[in-house]
C-alpha cells in the first residue's frame, strides 16, 4: 500500500504480533521544499535515516508489517507530536513552555539537520506547516495505530520496533573513552515503553548476530515510544538505533559496498525478533 504519506509492506499473512516502523527513512523531497532551503540536496539528507526501511524490508517475509515514512525527516518529524510547533521556523506560533527538542531545532517541522544547519532562509508560513502535518503526521499515525491495534486484538499484544539509524559521530562522542561504542542501542524510555521480558527478547536477537548493544543511552525513544508503548495494557515499543557507519557512506549517503551482507544479517536479526509472539500454526496432517 503506497500514499504520499509511507509506504505500507503487508506479509501474505500475519503471524506476529510485531510492527516495524521506519518514520525517518523518507526520501521523496518536494522540489519547493528543496528550492526554499538554504542546504544543498546532499547535506539536506544527513538527517535522513536513509536506507533503514530497506534494511527491515524481509519483516514481511517473517509474518510482520513494516511501515515506512515516504517524506523526508527534514521535511517532518514523526518521532514528534504535531503540536511541538517551532515558533523560531513557523510564522503565527506562540512561544510555548521550553521544550529541548523545538529550542534545538527539532520540532515536528524541523528547523535544522543533523550538526545543527539551518534547513530554512526565514520563516514559513503557518499554513504551510498545518498542511504538511495534515497530509503525512495525521496519516502516517492513524495506521500505525491501526496496526498496533490490530496486533492486540489478534494476538493479544503489540510490538512496535521503531526503526532507526544513528550519525556514526554522535555515538562516539557519548562512548566512554577506551571501550568499544555499541552498534545498536535499545530504548524503551527505561521500562516505560516496554515489558522487560520483550526489551531481552529484542536484545538477545541483536546480540546473537555479534552487535554490541546498549539500553536507553544515549537514545531512550522519543515520541512515538512515549505514545504507543504501554506495557501493562500489552502495547510495546523498542526504539532501534543503528550505527550508520557499518552500512553506509555517511558524508555520501550511499550504502557501503558490504550493504547487502548486512542487510542480510539484519534479516536474521528481524526474523528472530518476529518471533516474539508469534502465532503458531499447527501442521497439517500427512
């Protein structure tokens, strides 16, 4: 299922009560959008989670949706709720109580990519912003609450994996001098967002593929880890983050030349992960 909003990959059939979404890997860029930055079309995408719907891609082969963002980060933010609205970046908005992630720029109409770039020359209209939320935020959630409904009335449970990639130098730079830097880090808004029997399962698979993994630091799941997980009413989230650098060329964005043999990996990754509840069909007899 295509729209301008994402792209929906349904399995033939659903066995899992598991949901993949990739919110930041949208990469259709309106030509008025690119003609009103300031950024060139290359450094406008350093805050794209470019190629993370590709890499989860084989969850339908397991029995599990994936959704995926067809407009860009830069563009908006669906890790935001639609109304962390940047009066510094859209006209006719009143200052609201601070709030770290519009004061750094990273409302849900973003005003800056990665390394703090101004994506804007001045302000947009307020018009602009409300139609942008009407015709990918509101879309975008209304089925990924549909699909996690539909898993807990199927299978009694949702498990949202919120996919996503993380700049190579923002995980060193949170990294203890002198110990390796986990490749994959786990939020679940410390126990928050999800049961803790789940966050195992979802890190044991990762870990059994040879990552190094880390829990809620320095990433904990923002908006839709907040929203959709609530474990004591059976609805998880497990927030992924993955190291750029072990699949793609950041300063290019362009996937690696070994970006199919990771891509393969994660595959097992997901297939394990898909397991999680998974329904199970008794064999027919011979």
């Amino acid at each position: 299922m295509h729209s301008e909003a994402f792209t929906l990959y349904h399995p033939a059939r659903r066995e899992t009560p598991v949901v993949f979404s990739s919110p930041h890997s949208g990469r259709v860029y309106p030509p008025a959008f690119l003609d009103g930055s300031v950024l060139d079309a290359q450094i406008i995408r350093s805050s794209e989670d470019a190629f993370v719907d590709d890499l989860f891609r084989s969850a339908t082969e397991y029995g599990a949706p994936l959704i995926a963002a067809n407009a860009p980060r830069a563009f908006i933010d669906l890790n935001r709720a639609a109304d962390e609205l940047d009066a510094a970046v859209i006209e006719g908005v009143a200052r609201s109580p601070h709030n770290p992630r519009v004061a750094s720029g990273l409302g849900v109409i973003p005003r800056v990519v990665s390394g703090g770039r101004a994506i804007y020359r001045g302000k947009m209209a307020l018009a602009e912003a409300e139609a942008r939320i009407r015709d990918h935020w509101h879309p975008y959630h209304a089925a990924l609450r549909s699909l996690t409904e539909d898993s807990h009335a199927q299978f009694g449970q949702s498990v949202l994996i919120d996919c996503h990639s993380m700049p190579h130098e923002a995980i060193e730079a949170h990294s203890r001098p002198g110990f390796p830097h986990p490749e994959v880090v786990l939020g679940d808004r410390f126990g928050a967002a999800a049961a803790r029997d789940v966050m195992d399962q979802v890190e044991a698979a990762f870990r059994r593929a040879g990552l190094r993994v880390s829990r809620n630091a320095p990433f904990a799941g923002a908006y839709i880890a907040q929203t959709y997980g609530r474990p004591s009413r059976g609805f998880h989230v497990v927030q992924v983050e993955i190291d750029r650098a072990l699949y793609m060329d950041e300063a290019r964005v362009e996937p690696r030349a070994d970006f199919e043999a990771f891509r393969t990996l994660i595959a097992g990754v997901v297939a394990e992960i898909a397991g999680i509840g998974r329904l199970q069909v008794p064999l027919a007899a011979e």
